[in-house]
C-alpha cells in the first residue's frame, strides 16, 4: 500500500473523470487512487474502468456502489498514512 490514498467519490461525472484520474496519477508514484462511483447512470464507472489498464492496477480500484455509503464503506480499510477526498468537480 501506498503512503498517500487519494478517493474520488462520483456520479455522473463522466465528463470529468478521466482528467481528474490522469492529473492524480501523475503526481507521485507513491499514491493510490481508489474512485467510489454511486452507481452512475452515465457510464463513469465503465470509463474509469477503462482507463485502470493505463496504470499499476495495484494503484488504482474502482467500487461501485449501489447506496450512498459507498465511500465510507471503500475508505475503511486501508493502511495510507494519509487519505484526500476530492470531489471531481
């Protein structure tokens, strides 16, 4: 695991997603990037798992969530020493 864990809860940010996850990748090597969808309908999931291939897919993880609580259930098992929450927006 990574020192730095980076979380991008979504939904319906499809038209935003593959910026945000290709500007967190590149900062360090030293950080994870785990996206929490809600169950877009728009399709942000399927291209953020299109995109996984581009990286370490130790690195990266995607949940899909079918309830609201999908970030605090994603982010509760980690060993990060530091862990951001940015929205996409």
């Amino acid at each position: 695991m990574s020192k730095y864990l980076v979380i991008i809860p979504t939904y319906n940010e499809i038209e935003n997603i593959e910026r945000m996850v290709h500007t967190v990748m590149a900062l360090e090597k030293d950080i994870d990037l785990l996206v929490v969808d809600d169950n877009s309908p728009d399709g942000t999931a399927n291209q953020v798992d299109a995109m996984m291939s581009q990286y370490n897919t130790q690195r990266t993880k995607l949940h899909i969530s079918q309830v609201s609580i999908g970030l605090w259930s994603a982010n509760t098992s980690t060993s990060a020493k530091w862990i951001a929450i940015s929205p996409t927006r």
